[in-house]
C-alpha cells in the first residue's frame, strides 16, 4: 500500500470506516448494544429505586438489547440523525467556510477539531438516547402506578392458599420484580416461586 492510500485510509472518519467496512464494527456494534441496554435497564429500574445489577446475571445483559425493540429503533434514529449532522458539518465545512467558522466559533482550524467533532455528536448521540430512556421509564412507572387492576398472581404454596398479585416490573434469570397493591416494590426470587398466572389466564410453570 502506498503512502497516499495509507494517509487516506488513516484520515477516514469513524462514520465513513462503519459504512466501508461494517464486518469489522459488528462486535463492536453489539458491544455498544449490550452497554446501551445495561444502561437502558439500569435507568428503568433505578425509578422504583432498584439496583439492577445486584440481581442480574450474565446473561441477563447479553439479552438487553432485545428485551426492548422500540429502543433498537430509537437507537437507528438517534444514530442516523447524528450521523447527517456530522455530513452537514462537513458540507458547510467545505462549501460555506465562513459560515463553519462561526459557527464553530473558529476552532475548525486547530488540530483538535476532528477529534473534537467526533466527540460532540457522540455526546448529542448519548444525551438524546439518555434523555429518551429516562423519559420511557418515568412514563412506564407512572402507568404501572395507575393502574388499578394486576396482570400477575404469584404462587407460593397452592396448597396453603399461599399467593400474591401485583404488577409485573421486570425481571432477570432469577429474580421477578413486581408492584402489589399496596404500590410497594417487592424483589422476589423464582426459587420461592411455585407458579405464575399471567392476566391471559394462562399459567406458567417456574422450575
């Protein structure tokens, strides 16, 4: 390889060697997934005063990126919306100087910039998509909390008449996290658990 083609290839931003190369991204791009989800999960759970990860398993967080499509999507949208302004940053850049310049308050020049740029829509990337998370979990709360009727009955002891009802928060490999009538938190562990009755009728057999 040449020096020139070696100069071109090192001078390609992130956003232009994901869309060349995009094999080369997918771990990492699941990586970021897996992160995103932690942090989604973290957020969500954090609003009934839950330390997730003290409940969660491994495998738990391989999952969490696809415990939540709508997410996904917003994380597409997010991405490509960060993506087009970096493209238009660039236009004017090349296109309107004098117009980038000011608007940049006339950094564009030092050597820093690029990093610099990568560095701002990553962070207008990351507080949308926090922004977002927070508001989803708050309005996923407040729903839970209005609620009046229940969508599961836990089983302890179908022989001594020994069960619960509540709303369902979530739940990891071990764990189920529910709302009951009361409006209190209860953190329960499937182990205690001799069987689940969803609000469909139908039941669900725990280990």
């Amino acid at each position: 390889m040449s020096d020139n083609a070696a100069d071109n290839k090192t001078s390609e931003n992130p956003f232009q060697l994901f869309f060349k190369e995009p094999q080369r991204f997918l771990g990492i791009a699941y990586l970021l997934l897996i992160l995103l989800g932690m942090l989604q999960e973290g957020v969500y759970y954090s609003t009934f005063k839950i330390n997730i990860f003290e409940y969660s398993e491994v495998f738990d967080f391989l999952m969490a990126p696809f415990r939540h499509s709508i997410s996904i999507v917003i994380l597409c949208f997010l991405f490509f919306v960060s993506y087009a302004l970096y493209l238009f940053d660039l236009f004017l850049q090349k296109n309107h100087p004098r117009i980038h310049d000011i608007l940049n308050w006339r950094v564009n020049k030092k050597e820093w910039f690029q990093a610099y740029r990568i560095a701002a829509f990553s962070f207008f990337f990351l507080s949308f998509l926090f922004y977002y998370f927070m508001y989803n979990s708050n309005k996923q709360k407040n729903n839970l909390l209005a609620k009046e009727t229940t969508n599961v009955k836990i089983v302890f002891d179908s022989q001594q008449n020994n069960y619960l009802v509540a709303n369902k928060i979530g739940a990891t490999t071990n764990y189920i996290f529910i709302l009951d009538k009361e409006k209190q938190v209860q953190v329960v562990p499937f182990a205690k658990i001799e069987r689940i009755y969803l609000n469909n009728n139908k039941q669900k057999g725990i280990k």
